[in-house]
C-alpha cells in the first residue's frame, strides 16, 4: 500500500473517532450555529445599512434641492453629508467599520470627524471582538481546531495504538503527514460549509471582486495549515493528551486572545492620539491666527483682489468681494485642515506600525490586517473615505463660494442664488480602493504570515522527528 | 488522619503546586497579562483624565473671555450676542474603576458644551479620535484578566485533581493519606484559588492605593472585587464539579474547556447578536435627515450660522439672534421624538440583554464588573440622557436671556444652570448574588457526587 493510501486510511480513521465523539459533535454544532447566526446578523446589517443609506441620501437629495432661493453661503452651512457604503464582504470582515463612523458632515469652515460609529449603539456585555463570519473564523474556529487536534497524536500514544499503526505499514516518519491531513480532513468539513455559508450572502449583498475574495479565502487557507501544524506538533510532544489540550488552549489564549489586545495596547501608548477637544482647540486656534480676510487681514484683501482686477473701488469690482473673502477663508481652513488630520493620519500609522511588531507575536495579526484589507473594511480604506469626502467639501464649498462672488454683486449676503445652482452640485460618489492597493500596503503582513507558516510546518517537522526516534 | 494533619496536608499540596512547571506558567501568564492590563489602565486612565481636562480648561478659558469682555464693557450691538457666545461645560463623571473595566465608556465622548445653539444630537459631536484599527482589536484590561484568562488558568490548575489520579490508579492510596476526599479537595483548592485569586487581588490592591483620589473610587473597588472573587469562585465550582464526575484527566479538561467557552466565547456572542436581529434600533441616519429637513424648512436665508455678521445694528441682530433661537428650537423638536425612541429602545434591548446574561455567567460578571466600575452602558446612557436635558434646559434660559431687553450680564451668566451628572449607578447587587447563588449550587452539586465517588 502507498504511503499517501496508509495516510489517507489514518485521516478516515480520526474522522470516525471524531464523529463517534459526541462532545466534540456537539462543540462543534454549537460552532456551526455561532457562524451561521454570524453571518444572518452581518447580511441583516449590511443589507439594512445600505437601504438606510440610499434612502438618506434620496431623502438629503430632495431636502437640498427644495431648499428655495437663499444665500450660496447659508447653503454651504447645511450644506451635505458623505455616506459610506459598506462593501459586501464587509459581511465576512467589518474590520474596522464599526469603529469608524459612516457619515461625515461636509459643511464649510469645518472639516469634521466620521460619525454614527455602530459600536456606540452596540449592546454592552462581554467584548471578546465585534461578532461577524471573521471573528468565528479567526477566534472560535481555531479554538476548536485546537481542541480535536490536542489528542491526535497524543491519544494514540497513551492507548499504545501509535505501534499498532507502524505495524500496519505506517513509516515512523509518516505518522505527522497522516495525521495533519487528518486533522486537514476535519477541519475541511467544519469550515468549508460555514464559508460556502458566508459566501453566499456576500455575494447575495452585492457584487464582489473576484480576486479579492480568493485571496481572502486563501489567507484563511493558509492560517488553518498554520494553527493545524501547530496543534498536530503540540500534540506529539506533549506527554497526554490532556496535557496537549491544555497547552493548545493556553496558546490559543496567547496567541490569538491576549497577543492582538497587547499590541493594540502598546500601539495606542506608542502612538497616542490627542482627545477630540485638544484637536478641535488646536484647529481653531490655527484657523484664528492665520489669514482672516474678513478681520485683521480685510484691508490687505481688498487691495489685493482690486490690483488684481485693476480697480481702485470694492463698488467697481466686477465680482462680490465676500464670496472672494469666503474662499480665501476656506483655502486657509483647508491648509490647517491639511496639517491637523495629516498628523492625526500619521499617528494612526505609527499605531498601525507599532502593532505589526506584534505580528511575528501572532498569526492572528497579520492575518487580521489581511482580511479586513481585502475586504475593503480596514483603516486605510476608511481613511480614504474619509480624504476623498474632505476633497468633496472643498469642492462643493467652492463652488458655492463661486457662486457668490459671481452673482451676488452689491446685495453680498443678501444675494439668493437661484434654486437650479442646488442641482448642479453633484452627489458624493466613493469607490474605495481596489485589491492591488490593499495587497500593496499588507505586505508586511504576508511576510508575517509566510513566516509564520514555515515555522509551523518546522515545528510540525521536528515534532515529526522526535516521535519517530521515540518511536524506534 | 488527625484534624492536626490538615494543615500538613494542605502544605504538601501547596509545595506541590509551587513545584510543578504548571504552576510556575499560570502564574507567569496571569502576571504578565495583570500586568499588561494594569499598563492598559493607567494609559486610559490618563487619557480620560486628560482629554476632561483639556475640555474643561477649554470652555473655562473661553468662560474667562466672556467674562473679561462683560466687564470691560462692550457695545450694545456687541452686548446684545452674547447668549450666542455663551458655551457652558457638559463633562462626564470619569469612572471610577475605568482603569479595571473599561467598558463603554471608552468610545462615548466624555465632554460637550451647551450653548444656545446645541441640541441632543449635537452636543457630542467632538467623538474619539482613536485608531479605529486599535479599538477592533479590544481591549486588554483587568476585567479581561479576570473574564478571560483566570478561568482558563483555574481550569488548567483544577480539571486533573482528581481524575489524573484516579487515571494514574493512585487515587485509593491519595485518599487513604489524604483522610477523605472533603480535605483532599480543600488542600488542593486553597493553594489554586490563592495562586489565581491572589493577584488579582493584589492588582486590585494596587489600584486602589495607587489610584487617583475619585469620588467612588472605594466603593467601586469594593465591588469590582466583590463580582470578581465571585466570579471566579463559581468557576471553581465548576471545576469542582467537573473532578467528582467520573471522568479521566483529559475528558476533564475538554468539559471545562466546553464550558468556558460556552459561557464565554458562544453565549455572548450569540445571546447579543440574536437580540440586535430582533430588536434592531432606529438608524442614527434618520436624525440626520431628520435634521437638516428641519433645519432647511426653518430657514430661509442668510439667518442662522452667522447671526453676528448679519449686521452691526442692534435691531438687527436681535432678529437675527430671535430667528437662531427660533430655528435650533424647531430642530430640536423635530429630532427629539426619533432621538428618544433610538434612547428607549437601546435601554430596552440592554435590559434584555441582562436578563438573559443570567444564563451566560461571564457576560454577567462583565456588566458588573462595568456596572461597578462606572463604565456600563447604563451609566453611559444615564450620562448621555442627563446631558440632553441639560442642554435643553441651558438653550431655554439663554433664549430668554436673548429675548430680554437688557444684554446679559454676568450675574446672568452666574445663574445659569450648570451640569450635575446623574448619580452613579446602584451597586451590582443581584449580579453578585446570582453569582454566589450558581456558585452555591455547582458546589453542592460537587459535594453531592464527591460524596458518592468510589476511588477505583
């Protein structure tokens, strides 16, 4: 008989010995259950969240367009607000969604911060991570996985049937092959209707790129040989099978509970942000200390735009020197603006960067980063959401201040801009960025992740080494 | 054995412990993760102390300003605005354990100010700027410590007591020198529980003597300690319960492993997502439109965001001034039904919520871990609750001040209302007893089938 046959007959008989196994039948029904009731709520969330955004949006379309005759100025002040979409696979991942807010009000002066973040509307209890497909798969799966795996080797050895095996024609040094692609084998049949399960609705919520998804689905592939490398190593070496499930569960603990909270921690003191005051305060203060066309800077104003239109009178200008005034006053916003979240922006990297340290600390980590990349719901794609809805502001703020200076002549403040200029300002429309961008910016984190495979299937091998000398 | 041998009994097994590697890796990961947490809570600590604190001298500068520009005497024109400029402090009470138990006091704005212009869904518009890539990944804070990770460590000291010995056949000869199962089990929980319980008790310690002088802050830890030595001993219970089964060392060790993540991992996470599907909350998108309808409708032209620049004359400015009031008061009033339905609903779902932690224990212990500490989300709603109608209150007194003839003064501004933040919740009391009640009875239980075990 072939050595793969021996290795095939060895899987079929630890899948019998797992289905025989009522406890682990039933922990991993209750596992089932847990990714199943995962993925209604998250196609619930995004399939309501895209309604309620669209019917927002349709209902903000019609509040702004009926708003009559007013001042381009006092319209900028309402002015619109940028709604996120979510992507679908948002469904498997949310990533950072629901920490980061989904709309952003885009008023003139002002650049301001995300809002509606759903954490802050989620039931309090105990927060073990943001309940989604990711998070059973990343956490409660592997969990699982470590406790069939702690007695595959383990248990044979303690029933002395490990010699009865070689004497059926297994090779010493085949006995880990076998029995990780035993453990392959049952960790196929857990997964692989949960994740049909969730790929469904994702597909179901909305169209999805292709690569993006395969991808995503092979860095899970690639994080199950790790922690399945890990638990058939674990179990050899240890001396019982008991002690096997205790060790897996104590680097489970480690590795995948206590190691990503570490990092975060570390980053938010290595990387501490300013409280949301601080920064609004230094943002105020910088936008009163520098150019003010309407105050301490007017005189200067004025004279400039009346050389630059060759007159010698504010009357004789053939444009409303407030709209000029606004935009002035908008583009010295938009350079503090540009300052303050550029810092705010860096902090957020420097984070980011202090947490990847602890990605040769976790498998856990990198692949988080990879799976919320490629689904388009981690920071840098927020990030993006939010400049590009920043760059919609300051064009619709220009526009309007255009406007203005155009239009309003003497009546300044007084002028009412007719109702058609509403409907020449163009919605926001994102598309965030695409899968080479997210590939690009993580892969640090697929080097983590390659390592993180070598030295599993090294520890797979060494522990293979030992029971086979052990076992000579 | 003699009565006088117990004490002998228990320090052998406690030499034991001391001298397994086992013992000597539980302690190292439960200081470690101790200490990481106790890390974790001073820097939040800080950052909440701070972050009030930069609020508070913020608006009190802005306070001095006012004040300094009323008594130094200004125009009429000028006088006239002021109930505009007037931005009164809305700052949360800081938690007393925040640096224990987090909880969701950690996303929620901790400082607003009200003004004329501030409505509900205004008031907090100055949100956490944190990395939202560092909040997913949770927290790690002693509460964690104690949820978390003393259970595992417990189960890890606890499943093979009696079962590795009765794998290993020794369990006659163990009882026949130990005298009785009773005392066997007590000489070997004492030195496990202290090498769990003890330092956390001993974090908990430190906290309180090197903790920040707050209003609570005693009672809290009292609490906090309470829930969590409660806590803990029903997991012991458990594993009490789990050794009088006759059951081997590993069958052990899968069923309190099981257990903890039943109760810890599967519980929670399904009791909270299955009440969010059922009773889903009102979108917080419907106040903003809600919002700028209302504000559209009221409105009609250059008469809101800049009453001062309307015009430099008096009239003007009271109209200007009259018509701000006018607007800001019917926004408020059309978001205010959907800001109080999204309120009462949310409070009615966590109300469910707690009712069905009663089956996930450790969900229970974390909301009153919370609870005790101050960072609950009931806290955090009574706070946001408080603030709303404070809000209320400050824009109604400046609207007449604004509509008074005579310019504020500062006697006015002296007799404004000033925020008092709501009184902190009740001590988690049914928490605890729930807890020492299931305790109780998985001792009971344990005792009852230990009483019946045959050392074979």
């Amino acid at each position: 008989m072939s050595q793969s046959a021996t290795w095939g007959r060895v899987a079929a008989k630890d899948w019998r010995e797992y289905r025989r196994d009522w406890r682990l039948a039933l922990l991993s029904l209750l596992v089932a259950v847990l990714a199943v009731t995962a993925v209604v709520a998250a196609f619930v969330e995004v399939t309501a969240h895209d309604a309620d955004r669209r019917a927002t949006i349709a209902a903000d379309r019609v509040t702004w367009e009926g708003q009559g005759a007013r001042n381009p100025h006092s319209a900028a002040h309402f002015a619109f607000w940028a709604f996120r979409p979510l992507p679908p696979m948002a469904l498997l991942d949310p990533g950072v969604l629901p920490y980061a807010g989904s709309a952003i009000w885009l008023e003139a002066h002002n650049r301001n911060p995300a809002q509606a973040r759903p954490a802050e509307d989620l039931a309090g209890g105990l927060d073990l991570g943001r309940f989604s497909a990711a998070w059973v798969f990343q956490t409660v799966l592997p969990l699982l996985l470590f406790i069939i795996g702690a007695g595959l080797v383990a248990r044979e050895r303690e029933a002395g049937t490990l010699r009865l095996m070689l004497a059926n024609g297994l090779a010493a040094g085949g006995v880990m092959p076998a029995k990780y692609l035993a453990l392959g084998r049952i960790a196929a049949v857990l997964v692989l209707p949960l994740l049909a399960a969730a790929l469904a609705a994702t597909l179901l919520a909305g169209p999805v790129d292709g690569l993006a998804l395969a991808l995503w689905l092979a860095v899970y592939l690639v994080y199950f040989a790790i922690l399945a490398a890990i638990a058939v190593a674990v179990s050899a070496l240890a001396a019982t099978a008991a002690q096997a499930r205790l060790l897996l569960v104590g680097l489970w603990l480690v590795l995948l509970l206590i190691v990503p909270r570490l990092g975060g921690g570390l980053a938010m003191q290595a990387a501490p942000v300013p409280s949301a005051h601080g920064f609004a305060a230094g943002v105020a203060a910088q936008m009163k200390s520098g150019h003010d066309p309407f105050g301490k800077d007017g005189k200067a104003f004025e004279a400039a735009v009346m050389a630059r239109y060759k007159v010698s009178r504010l009357e004789d200008l053939p444009v409303n020197i407030d709209g000029l005034r606004l935009e002035a006053a908008e583009q010295h916003g938009n350079r503090v603006f540009d300052a303050a979240w550029g810092d705010l922006a860096a902090t957020h990297q420097a984070g980011r960067n202090a947490l990847r340290l602890t990605a040769l600390l976790s498998p856990l980590v990198p692949l988080q980063n990879l799976s919320m990349a490629l689904a388009g719901s981690d920071g840098a794609v927020q990030r993006d959401f939010q400049d590009r809805a920043e760059a919609h502001r300051r064009r619709i703020i220009s526009l309007l201040n255009a406007d203005m200076a155009l239009h309003a002549g003497a009546a300044g403040f007084d002028y009412h801009a007719d109702p058609a200029l509403w409907r020449r300002i163009p919605d926001f429309r994102w598309q965030p960025p695409g899968t080479a961008a997210a590939l690009a910016r993580c892969w640090p984190d697929l080097a983590a992740l390659g390592l993180w495979l070598l030295a599993a299937l090294g520890l797979l091998r060494l522990a293979g080494r030992r029971l086979a000398a052990g076992l000579q | 054995m003699s009565v006088a041998a117990q004490p002998s009994l228990l320090a052998l097994e406690s030499r034991f412990l001391w001298r397994s590697r086992l013992a000597l890796a539980v302690l190292a990961v439960l200081v470690a993760a101790i200490g990481l947490a106790l890390a974790n809570g001073r820097a939040l600590l800080a950052a909440q102390q701070a972050s009030r604190a930069a609020a508070t001298a913020e608006l009190a500068e802005a306070d001095t300003r006012l004040r300094a520009g009323i008594a130094k005497g200004m125009p009429l024109a000028d006088a006239v605005m002021l109930p505009i400029r007037v931005r009164l402090p809305v700052i949360a009470p800081l938690p007393p354990l925040i640096d224990a138990s987090a909880g969701q006091a950690v996303l929620m704005a901790d400082a607003g100010a009200a003004s004329l212009r501030t409505r509900a869904d205004t008031l907090f518009g100055r949100s956490s700027l944190e990395n939202p890539e560092l909040l997913m990944r949770g927290g790690l804070d002693l509460g964690f410590v104690v949820l978390v990770v003393a259970p595992l460590l417990l189960v890890a000291l606890g499943h093979g007591m009696i079962p590795a010995d009765r794998d290993s056949g020794a369990l006659r000869l163990v009882l026949a020198q130990g005298g009785g199962i009773g005392r066997l089990l007590l000489a070997r929980s004492l030195p496990r529980l202290a090498l769990v319980l003890g330092p956390v008790l001993l974090a908990l310690l430190w906290l309180g003597l090197s903790g920040p002088d707050l209003p609570g802050r005693a009672g809290a830890l009292l609490w906090w300690g309470l829930i969590a030595v409660a806590s803990l001993i029903l997991w012991w219970a458990l594993v009490l319960l789990v050794n009088s089964l006759r059951a081997s060392a590993d069958a052990a060790a899968l069923a309190l492993v099981a257990l903890w993540a039943l109760f810890t991992l599967v519980l929670p996470a399904l009791l909270t997502a299955l009440v969010s599907l059922a009773l889903p909350l009102p979108s917080r998108y419907a106040v903003i439109a809600q919002a700028r309808a209302a504000e559209v409708a009221a409105t009609a032209a250059w008469d809101n965001d800049h009453a001062e620049a309307s015009s430099d004359e008096v009239a003007s400015r009271r109209a200007a001034l009259a018509r701000t009031v006018e607007v800001t008061g019917k926004v408020a009033a059309a978001t205010a039904p959907i800001i109080a339905d999204h309120a009462r609903r949310r409070a009615g779902r966590q109300a469910i919520l707690d009712q069905l932690a009663l089956i996930a224990p450790p969900m229970l212990a974390a909301q009153a871990l919370a609870q005790a500490a101050g960072s609950d989300a009931g806290s955090v709603a009574a706070f946001q609750s408080a603030a709303s109608a404070h809000a209320g209150q400050v824009r109604a007194r400046l609207a007449a001040l604004a509509a008074r003839p005579a310019p504020m003064g500062s006697a006015d501004l002296d007799h404004l209302p000033r925020f008092t933040p709501p009184a902190p919740a009740a001590p988690p009391r049914a928490a605890l007893a729930w807890l020492l009640a299931l305790a109780g009875l998985a001792g009971l239980a344990a005792a009852r089938n230990l009483n019946r075990l045959q050392p074979d």
